[in-house]
C-alpha cells in the first residue's frame, strides 16, 4: 500500500474479520480470465450493496431529523399525570423527523405539500410520540379513504406521474378537503425551511390527571424562528437547484450552534364540553377555535443535535401515534383510530419486528420489559431472563393501571358517519380561513390553485371543484371561476 495512505485503522477486513488483501482487484482464473467462486471478499461485498435499501416509507418518504429537549414552562398537572409534563424546569430528550409527504426518497423538499413532524419524547415512563403534521387539519376525515387519498398523490398506475386530474378527482369527491386544500395552496403552503414552520399534533388527545379527571387537547408548536415560506416560483426554482435544501438547513443550522426552537401551546378543552361544542373536536378537517379554547403555553422545544448515521437514525427511525404514556391517550377521532394500527404495522414490514429495539427508538429513560422474544435482528438483549408472564422468578408484572381514561360510548355498531355538531359542514372553516387572508394572499392562492386545477382534463371535474370553493365563500368560487377560464381559454 502507497505512503500517503493513514494506515493507523488497521487492515481492512470481511465482515467476518479476516484481513482483506485486496480491495481493488477481484480474483481471476488466470491473468485477463473469469472470476472465481472463491472470492468471497467479492460476492460478500456485491450482495451486502444489494441489501443496502430497506422499503422506503409509503408516504413521507423524504425527511431529516434531530434530537432535541424539551423543557416543561408552565405547571399542566391539572390536566395530566404525564410524568415528564409534571413539573415546571424538567426536561426531556427528544427526536424529530421532519419530512414532506408525497415525494419518494429521491424527490426534493422545496414541494408543495404538507409537512410531517414526528417528534419523540423519551421520557421515563416510555417513548411518547406525536406524529403530526406541520397543518392543524387535514384532508379527510376517516381513515378508510387515506390508501385512495394518498394514490392520487402518488403516481398514476399508467402514467407513472402525479396527475392533476386524480388529485381533482378525489378533492372535489371529498368536499371536507376543501378546508386544507385552502391552507396548502395559501402562502404556508411551501415553508421556505423545516425551521421556519410551525408544527401541530393535529389530531384531538386525551389527557387525564391524578383524579382520573378527562381534558381534550390540541398541540401547537410555534416557531421562534419565525414563520418563512416560499412563493410557487421560488420553490421550483429551488427544488431543481438544490433538492435536499430543507434537510441541509436544519443540519447546518445545528452545526453553527444555531438551534431552533418551538414554544409549545394547547388547547384544553374540559371532557364535558366536547358533546356541546360547536364544532365536532374529533372530526380532523376541523380547527378549535382561539377564541373558544386559548392556547396556552407549557414549554420550549429545542433542536440541538444532529443524528451521526442519516441511514440508522432517520431512515430506521419509527414514530407511532400508538406511542403513549401514562396521563395521555386517544381520542375517537376516526383517522387518529386507523393510524393507531397502520404505523406498527409499517414498521414491522419496513423496518422489521425488532424495529423498536434501535437505538434511536428504543426507550432512552427508561427500558422495555415484556416476553415479546427472538425474531430476525434480535440482539439477545434478555439473557437468561424468563419470557412470561405472570412468573415467579422476579419478572416484570402488569400495573393495573390503564394509561388513559375510559371513554363513555354508547349506540349501535355501524358504518357511521362522524357526526355533525351546530355549526359543522364540510366548508364553514374554509370559508373563514379564505375570507382571514389578506388581499394579497388571496390572489396568491386563486393563483395556485387555478395553475393546478387548469391542468385538469376533465371539464366536469373542474366545475365540481369549483363549486366546492364556492360553498365556502361565492367570492372564493367565482375568482377561482374567472382565472381557471382564463388558464384555460
Ligand atoms: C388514517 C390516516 C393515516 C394513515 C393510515 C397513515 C399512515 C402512515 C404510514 C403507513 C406512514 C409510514 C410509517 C413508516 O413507515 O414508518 C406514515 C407516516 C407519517 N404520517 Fe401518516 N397516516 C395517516 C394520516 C396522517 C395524519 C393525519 C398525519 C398528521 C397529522 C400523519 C403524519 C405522518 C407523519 C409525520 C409521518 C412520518 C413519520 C416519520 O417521520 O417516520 N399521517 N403515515
């Protein structure tokens, strides 16, 4: 080997250990003949680069993360026995993956989309995540249309691209996605990075406190960095310049000792009151309003550290909104219910069975006691300890204590819809939301949408769309009218 090579790590070696002669010719029978069986150092190599790529995630394929803390500010021990929420100052490590929704891996993160926030909270009584999203609603609300929602995201059978004519299709034949369809094509639409944006757990929580007393709640994460976005024309331009922007940005940020954060809110809202509220608090399309339940502020997320391996800590990470804690649990909400199985079972078929066992998802603050056993990647970690329950030789044992409050149901079974309270259709918050925008952003968004919704070939999709927005505000309607004619012509 040539002089200018640091030679201080020792031979390189197969993944067995033996020393490795040579990495750059691989062994011929015979000067200029064929390769042989024999060189193991080759087909070891060849069949490992093989096995490099695990499924990529089937919606927010794309992302970054860090680890962070979390810091509680403000006392909430009325409305839950969270631990790591029990007392003003304590802090708790965290890690969250930011990513975008409907490109594959390769895409670029300049798009148009909805951004995810995945954050885990390693607190002692287990991991707690919230998988939310960087919208406080979303485009349905049942979990059964999310595979027929996200096929029109992704490619068309046929085609193998995104087709505006899906997209429209399933929108206009889903009129409660108006709501967030006007939030992504206004200017918050394309956050200009993952720093600037804000962050919501989205759906409805339980919380409970010592008492067993019930409390609904809402999580928001405001950016301290500001809110920054970009333009439709900013966007493209950067996607094709520079396509990992949004993941470079939260890393260098870090690494220049930049780190961002979130003040941490909720809105609480007494169990009591959710029969009465005007608005159906577990229907996800749907906002609480500010003015009916104040957020209130509880704490600080920092980001502060980067993952060594991007393959180890965000591809192989794992985020659940199954993940709860003692003092925190589900609400009905419908598309909160089917994600409480559909992402254990992601990971199990992405990830595999001892996914949780990694050291970015395992527990940091405490540890994982149970007789779930063996399985492909297992790492042995029990030893000689017995693999049931009850046992009488000092295993873990049950509680007794649920994490979370019983929830009164009552009526038949049934394909039921979720259902409507006083002030509920499917555009009243849209309307809001459009008639809250400046005149300025109003254009913005007639501009996007109608440059989308142009592309569509199929006149009676267009005016079923049309009509949607005009059910949220005729103004709204007749605008996007004018300029998709227009577009048209
Ligand atoms: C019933 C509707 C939904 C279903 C069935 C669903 C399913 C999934 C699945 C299978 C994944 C990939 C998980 C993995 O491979 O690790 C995923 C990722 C994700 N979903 Fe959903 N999803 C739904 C709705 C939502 C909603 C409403 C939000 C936000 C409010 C959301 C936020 C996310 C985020 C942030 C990720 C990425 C997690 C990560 O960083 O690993 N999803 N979803």
């Amino acid at each position: 080997m040539s002089e200018q090579f640091d030679n201080t790590a020792g031979p390189l070696t197969t993944e067995s250990g033996a020393p490795i002669s040579n990495n750059n010719q691989s062994e011929a029978a015979g000067v200029g003949g064929p390769l042989l069986i024999q060189d193991q150092v080759l087909l070891e190599k060849l069949a490992h680069f093989n096995r490099e790529r695990i499924p990529e995630r089937v919606v927010h394929a794309r992302g970054a993360g860090a680890y962070g803390t979390f810091t509680v500010t403000a006392d909430v021990t009325k409305y839950t026995k969270a631990h790591f929420l029990s007392q003003v100052g304590k802090e708790t490590e965290t890690f969250l993956r930011f990513s975008t929704v409907a490109d594959s891996l390769g895409g670029a993160d300049a798009r148009r989309d909805p951004r995810g926030w995945a954050l885990k909270f390693y607190t002692e009584e287990g991991n707690y995540d919230l998988v939310g999203n960087n919208t406080p609603v979303f485009f349905i609300r049942d979990a059964i249309k999310f595979p027929d929602f996200i096929h029109t995201q992704k490619r068309d059978p046929y085609t193998g691209s995104q087709e505006a004519d899906n997209v429209w299709d399933f929108w206009s034949l889903s009129p409660e996605s108006v709501h967030q369809v006007t939030w992504l094509f206004g200017d918050r639409g394309i956050p200009a990075s993952y720093r600037h944006m804000d962050g919501f757990g989205s759906h409805t929580y339980q919380w409970v406190n010592e008492a067993g007393e019930q409390f609904w709640v809402k999580y928001h994460f405001k950016t301290d960095q500001g809110i920054k976005n970009l333009t439709q024309d900013e966007a493209n331009k950067l996607a094709g310049e520079d396509p990992d922007s949004h993941q470079r940005d939260l890393r260098e940020s870090i690494e220049r000792g930049e780190f961002p954060s979130w003040t941490v809110q909720v809105q609480i809202m007494p169990a009591a009151e959710a029969p009465s509220y005007r608005y159906n608090p577990f229907d996800l399309t749907k906002v609480w309003l500010n003015e009916d339940y104040p957020r209130i502020t509880i704490g600080k997320l920092e980001l502060n550290r980067n993952p060594d391996n991007i393959f180890a800590e965000v591809e192989q990470s794992i985020f659940s909104p199954a993940h709860f804690v003692p003092g925190i649990g589900p609400s009905p909400d419908k598309m909160l219910q089917g994600r409480l199985f559909a992402y254990g079972d992601a990971h199990r078929y992405r990830v595999g069975i001892n996914a949780d066992h990694l050291p970015v998802n395992r527990p940091h603050a405490t540890e994982a006691r149970n007789g779930n056993r063996d399985g492909l990647g297992y790492d042995g970690r029990h030893g000689r300890q017995k693999n049931y329950e009850p046992n009488s030789f000092g295993g873990p044992h049950e509680t007794g204590q649920p994490l979370w409050a019983p929830v009164h149901v009552n009526g038949p079974t049934g394909e039921w819809e979720t259902p409507a309270h006083s002030e509920d259709d499917d555009f009243v918050q849209a309307g809001k939301l459009y008639r809250l925008m400046s005149e300025d952003e109003q254009d913005r968004l007639i501009a996007n949408l109608s440059g989308f919704l142009a592309k569509v070939t199929r006149e009676d999709i267009v005016q079923r769309a049309i009509a949607n927005f005009a059910k949220a505000d005729e103004n709204y309607g007749k605008r996007l009218a004018v300029a998709v004619a227009e577009l048209r012509k």
